[in-house]
C-alpha cells in the first residue's frame, strides 16, 4: 500500500490525538488497577502507527522531514516507555520492599524516555508551526506560532526533565501534550495549504 503524505498526516494526526486522550484519561480516571495496563496497551498500539507511519515521510525527504523524524522518534521513545510500564511495573511493585530500589530504577528509566519522547514532540512542533508560520493569511500564520511556542516549551521543559528527573514530570508532560494537540492540528492543516510543504 503506497501511504501518500496526506494520508501519514490523517493517521498520524489521529493517533496523536488518541494518545492525548489517553495521557488525560490516565491522570484523571480513577478507577481500578487494570485502568493502567489498558491506557498503557492503547497507547502501545498508537505509538507503535506513529513511529512506522511517520518514518514513510521522513525517509522520503523533504523541507519537514525533520518534522517527520521527529515523530517516528516520539513514537519509538514512548512505545519503549508504554513496554517498561506493562510488563516490569506489576511484577516489581507486587515484589516488595525487596527490590523497591530496583523498582525505582525501572520507573526513573521509563520517565526518562518519557521526557525523551515529548522533547522529540517539541521538535516535531517547531518545524510544523514554522511551516505554517510561512504560509500566506493570519490564521495560518498565528496558528503556526502557536504550535511553534508549544513545541518549544516542549522541548525545553522536557530536556530540562531529562536532566533533573521526575520533579518536572508534570509540567514537561503538560507541555508535551499541549504541544502533541497542537502539532496533530497542524498535520490536518497542512495537506488544505496546497503545496508539497507537508511531506
């Protein structure tokens, strides 16, 4: 099957955005203990579209291949990090205080791609939102600094978490997924432009 670039942009876009609703249903459904295992097999699935369908867009080059990379990258990064949470979190936390050091570890290991993930999100927002900055018409272009500045936070917020670990998990993250809405935007944005911008 040949995946045109509108047509990486439409999946993409929408796993991106069942990945945003996920990050929000995990913070904030408060149910039982299978809720995690089932966000975290979801997103494994979306993360795992992501990284393939982006790559065909990458690897075929052009002005926003970066872009392109950039969310293959994230979707690698948090499908490692969706992996470490389905199979390592249950057996370690039902093992005790034994091996709580080695827990923290595991759990220190899969924040770390966390944050790795959404600094590649805040990249892929930089480029889209300075593809749409370029483009004619004030909509457009105030569009695409927003996406831009989101991306940005992103990525700033979350090389700072990289560095200084889980006291920044929720404002990287939050930045991360601010910039993730944004960026799933500007991909069903860009293909309606009319050029060859997008691919």
């Amino acid at each position: 099957m040949d995946i045109t670039a509108r047509n990486s942009a439409m999946i993409v876009a929408g796993a991106i955005i069942v990945s945003v609703v996920t990050q929000i249903a995990y913070l904030t459904i408060k149910g039982p203990v299978v809720t995690a295992p089932m966000i975290w097999g979801t997103e494994a699935v979306v993360f795992l579209a992501i990284g393939l369908v982006a790559l065909v867009p990458a690897l075929r080059g052009g002005p926003h291949a970066p872009g392109w990379a950039a969310l293959a990258l994230f979707g690698v990064f948090n499908l490692v990090q969706a992996g470490i949470g389905l199979t390592m979190f249950g057996p370690l936390g039902e093992a005790g205080d034994a091996l709580a050091p080695a827990m923290e570890a595991i759990l220190a290991g899969a924040f770390f791609f966390f944050f790795t993930g959404k600094a590649a999100m805040g990249i892929a927002g930089l480029v889209f939102g300075l593809a749409l900055l370029g483009k004619p018409g004030a909509v457009l272009k105030t569009f695409g600094a927003l996406t831009a500045l989101a991306g940005l936070a992103a990525l700033l917020t979350n090389l700072a978490a990289m560095m200084l670990g889980r006291d920044l998990a929720m404002l990287a993250g939050g930045a991360g997924t601010a910039a993730a809405a944004f960026v799933a935007a500007a991909l069903l944005i860009l293909p309606q432009t009319g050029t060859a911008a997008h691919r």
